[in-house]
C-alpha cells in the first residue's frame, strides 16, 4: 500500500467527519470534542486549523483518503495528531503518515499524548522515535470519566 500526505483539500472535510464520528475510533481516541456529532463545532475547528501555522495533511492510501495528520500549537510545545479510518488500523498507515509528516516538520522537541490502553497509537510513536516522558489524567469525552494518558516526546 502506497501511503502519502498531501494539502487538506475542502472534498476531504467530510471524509475526515464521517472517520470522526465511529464510535470504536472515539473510544479508542478517547480525547474527542464534547460533541463529536457537532458540524458547525467540526468545521469551526478544521477552519482555525487551516488558518492557524499548524501543517495540516490529508493521508492518502493508493490515493485514498483515510486520514489527516497534523502538528499544531506554540514553538516550543507543538504537538502531533492523526486520525486513520479504522478499516486501515493495523496496516501501517498511521506510522507511514507520522514518519512522513515528521519529515516535513524539522523543529524538535515534538509532542504526543494518548490514552495509556491505546497501544496501536503509542506503538506507532515509539516506532517513530517517540519515547515516554510522562503521565497524566484527562477527562475523556468518548469515555465520559477520567482516564489515564501519556505525554511522549520526540527530541532533536
């Protein structure tokens, strides 16, 4: 499978709601908007996101779109995200996007949380130079309760 990044096209806003909106990716996520379901809160975000330095990707698999991968935040404390379509978990995708976006995004250090049961996310961080450097709590919206998370780092 040939995985690529590309510019986050307007055509690919729905693609990335629907992926949103599974209920087994939300829990799995774990840390999701309060109303996931919420279009109007969905666009309002992607139109910050694209209007903001963020460097936000489309994932493309065999020109497919199954996700977007994006680092966001204030020099010095940005951190990375993705979101890969379920039927491609286990595949390589997300570590393929990661390592491409990663490429493109030099400044270092670079951050990632995830939920502490979420092993495929924080596999793919590891394979991709992340390592564990702390752990927190957060209330989870997917999850309703308060959850266990850990803060990984990619160094220079």
């Amino acid at each position: 499978m040939r995985v690529a990044l590309r510019e986050v096209h307007d055509s690919d806003l729905p693609v990335f709601y629907r992926q949103m909106n599974d209920p087994e990716s939300q829990y799995m996520a774990a840390f999701v908007p309060e109303d996931p379901a919420d279009r109007d809160a969905f666009d309002a975000q992607w139109k910050r996101i694209r209007s903001s330095d963020a460097v936000a990707r489309t994932i493309l698999a065999d020109g497919d779109v199954v996700g977007s991968a994006a680092v966001y935040g204030e020099p010095g404390e940005r951190e990375v995200t993705y979101w890969v379509d379920r039927a491609y978990w286990g595949q390589g995708v997300a570590t393929a996007a990661l390592r491409g976006l990663l490429t493109e995004v030099p400044e270092r250090p670079l951050y990632a949380r995830a939920a502490a049961d979420n092993e495929g996310s924080i596999r793919v961080l590891r394979k991709c130079g992340f390592r564990l450097t702390a752990t927190a709590t957060g209330y989870a919206n997917a999850r309703g309760a308060e959850i266990d998370e850990v803060v990984l780092t990619l160094e220079g």
